[in-house]
C-alpha cells in the first residue's frame, strides 16, 4: 500500500465527536510514550502528522486523519501514566475505551508494546480487557532499534507465551522501528488486505439476492449493520 496523502481530520474528545462511521477505521494504541506517534508518522510519510512528545500521556483525545481518502488511522489517547493525573487515576481512557467497544467502522487495532522491556502488566492487562470484548488486533513490538535482537527475540517470546492461554490462535505479531522504518511495509501491507477484503464484501453485496451476502473478514468483531457503504 502507497500512502498518498494523508489529512487531518479532527481531534475527538469522545465518541459522539467523532466524524461519520462511512469509512474504515485503524486504530493505534499503547502504553504511553511506547512510540506510537513516531510510528504513525512513519506509516503516513509524514513527519509530524501526528506530535511527537518526550512527555508520556500527551496524547489526550481521539485523533483521527484520512488516508487516501478511503480509510481512517486513529490515534488513540495512550494507557497508564499521565502526567497531572490523580494518584487512583483510570489507567485506561474511557474515551477510548468507548471508542473501540463501540466504534461500529472500527476493523483493527494495532495494539503497540515495547520491544525492550519484558512482559508490563498494564500491556497484559490492555490486551486482556481486548480480548475479553471481541476487539480484533494485532500485536505491534515497538523500539526494536534501542535493544539487541536477542532481547527483542525474548521479550516477544515471553509476551506471547503469558497471553496464550486465551487464544485457540494467537494473533499476528510484529516487530518495528520509526528509526529504522521496519515493520512499516508489513503493517500497511495488513490494512491493505483488510481493505481488499472490505472492498471484496462490499461488491458480493451487489449481487442478486440468490447469491451469498459479504462474510466479515477473518477475526473481525461482527458490528451492528449502520447501512454503511462499504
């Protein structure tokens, strides 16, 4: 997948606030200052599309942009330890906890874990509170260019292996670097077949009616029919 323009659409606070469900959303979420802006920017070619902050827990609301102008990349407030927050503060956001309970155009979360530390609880959790409500996702392994391959190697392994019990099949990993730009092919190359499975339903649906309807793609949420386009 080219990337050919990428525009920003609106930063939501909630979900009411977010724009029309007529086109497919990918989300990107991780604990903060895991690297996500750096890695958004890395997808899009475009340095400071999304702001890059030494500051863990800037990223306060549901920031959204349209990619070629068919899909949606969704920067979702980051979990955990934001600055100003109270002692006993929700280490989730709830405005992004609605948003991806309930995002009705929602195909995919690219959920994001640093490479470099081993298994965080508050990742483990995140990834729990996932699969505990259907979301589909994938697993992003971040920093790759700040530890050896070994630790990279290890970490993932042991990631993997404290979330395996709650999987018949585990769900697709990958490793990257906004430094070095791996994984950026790979993981465009996964909204693509997305994309190409979408576009496949919406043309089974013109159809006569004797022929089957549109399947949801493999490991996608059934969502409830808004009459959407696509």
């Amino acid at each position: 997948m080219n990337i050919s323009s990428a525009i920003f659409d609106r930063s939501a606070p909630d979900l009411d606030s977010c724009p029309d469900e007529s086109l497919p959303e990918f989300a990107f979420i991780g604990r903060s200052n895991v690297g996500k802006s750096s890695l958004l920017n890395l997808l899009a070619g475009e340095q400071g599309m999304a702001r890059v902050s030494s500051r863990p827990g800037f990223t306060k609301l549901i920031n959204i942009f349209t990619m070629n102008k068919c899909w949606r990349l969704v920067d979702l407030p980051g979990y955990g330890f934001a600055q100003g927050a109270r002692k006993h503060r929700a280490r989730f956001n709830q405005a992004a906890a609605d948003y991806l309970e309930h995002r009705t155009n929602l195909c995919l979360v690219f959920a994001l874990i640093e490479s470099g530390l081993a298994p965080q609880q508050i990742d483990l959790e995140f990834v729990e509170w996932l699969v505990r409500h259907a979301v589909p996702f994938v697993l992003v392994f971040t920093k790759t260019d700040k530890v050896s391959a070994a630790t990279v190697q290890t970490n993932v392994a042991a990631f993997t292996a404290r979330i395996s019990a709650w999987f018949e099949k585990l769900p697709a990993g990958f490793t990257c670097s906004a430094e070095t730009g791996q994984g950026r092919h790979e993981l465009l190359e996964v909204i693509d077949e997305q994309m190409t499975a979408i576009n496949a339903a919406s043309s089974r649906a013109l159809v006569p009616a004797e022929h089957p309807g549109p399947r949801v793609p493999q490991n996608r949420k059934p969502r409830p029919d808004l009459n959407r386009p696509w």
